[in-house]
C-alpha cells in the first residue's frame, strides 16, 4: 500500500480492512511516498503497534508506480496484492483472490464501487481521456493480485494506465484473467482519491 498525504483515518481504515482478512498468513508493506501531512506520526506509531504484521517504509515523493515497485521489491510473500490507502478490503478479499490462483497467475477483478451521484462510475478512457469508461470495464490498479513473480517481471510504468499496461504485458507471458469478485471496495467517492484527481486534470496518473 503506497501512502500520500491520505488522511490518517482512511489509513486506519485501510490498515484494519487487512488486519481483519480471514487468511492472516500475510504482510502489509506500507510505502510512504514522502507525506507531508503527517506532523505527529500518527502512521508510523500505528504501524509500529503492529509490527509483527506491518513493514514501514518512507522515501521521497516519487509517485504510486514507484513506490508499489519498492514495496514489492521489499516483500517476503509469494503473492502480491494492492490496496489503495483510501480504499478497504472486505474480510474475505486474500482468501478469495488466492482461490483464483489455481487457475490463474494474476487477476484483476471488479469491485463495490461508493459513489455520490451515478457519473462517479465513469473515470477516463486510456485511448481518449476525453471520454470516459464504467469501472467494471477497467482493470483497478489496487484490484491485481497474483503471483510475485509476474510483479517483479513487469515493474509498473509511471504513466496513466499504468495498470491496464501492466495487465495487457502479463497477458503475453502468464495466465491472466478478470473475475467478477467484489470483495474490494472502492471508494470514488473520496474528493482528492488518485481517480478523482486524475478526472479533474484529464491527463496523467494512475486509474
């Protein structure tokens, strides 16, 4: 989970959708990408209390795709999995995802998409940021899971659609497929959300 300059109770929540997951056979690598807005370590006190399951890294600012790429780099697991810090996991999210593995390498899969009003499901095309696209019919950055091996083999690029990019190169070289899965809650509804901004510039960044 790449962090910054997200509020620290949509951290917290973040934090605790993982710390809550049914499989508890995991790590979060929790990647700060030179926040600003945390003057009283409200983040890394939170982390340390649980060290046993939480790495903490921090760097200069350097963007998601970046820092994503580190902490992959930095992980112990033999899956990686994705979340957005203003974003939460349903409790069945790992165990389900790794139920996919036995036919696949890396998923992308749909989500419980929040919104305010019905054009917050519509975020902009990667052929023509003019137009736009329904999330179903995307592939989410934070909804890739997979095997470690196809993360360290196509780092992710530091351009808009980054993950549909990453998602049409793993095509070439691993089993890979979306499924209809909704246990990630996306939350398109959060006013300064990666999306949100992206949709207000109409140019480069993450989906």
């Amino acid at each position: 989970m790449a962090v910054y300059n997200t509020d620290f109770h949509l951290v917290k929540r973040a934090i605790d959708s993982v710390l809550s997951q049914y499989f508890t056979d995991f790590e979060l690598v929790i990647i700060d990408d030179g926040s600003s807005n945390d003057t009283h370590n409200l983040l890394l006190n939170y982390a340390k209390k649980h060290e046993n399951k939480i790495i903490y890294l921090r760097h200069n600012n350097c963007g998601q795709s970046k820092s994503i790429n580190r902490g992959i780099l930095n992980s112990m697991g033999s899956y990686i999995a994705i979340l957005d810090a203003d974003d939460e996991y349903q409790p069945n999210y790992l165990s389900n995802c790794l139920e996919q593995m036995k036919a696949a390498d890396l998923i992308a899969s749909t989500t419980i998409t929040i919104v305010d009003k019905e054009e917050d499901y519509y975020v902009p095309d990667k052929h023509d940021n003019s137009q736009v696209i329904h999330v179903d019919d995307c592939v989410l950055f934070a909804t890739l899971f997979g095997k470690k091996e196809v993360f360290t083999s196509l780092p992710f690029q530091d351009f808009y659609a980054a993950d549909a990019h990453f998602y049409e190169q793993a095509v070439k070289q691993f089993r890979v497929k979306k499924v209809n899965l909704r246990n990630y809650i996306y939350y398109r509804n959060t006013p300064n959300s990666i999306c949100s901004n992206l949709k207000q510039k109409g140019s480069s960044s993450l989906v």
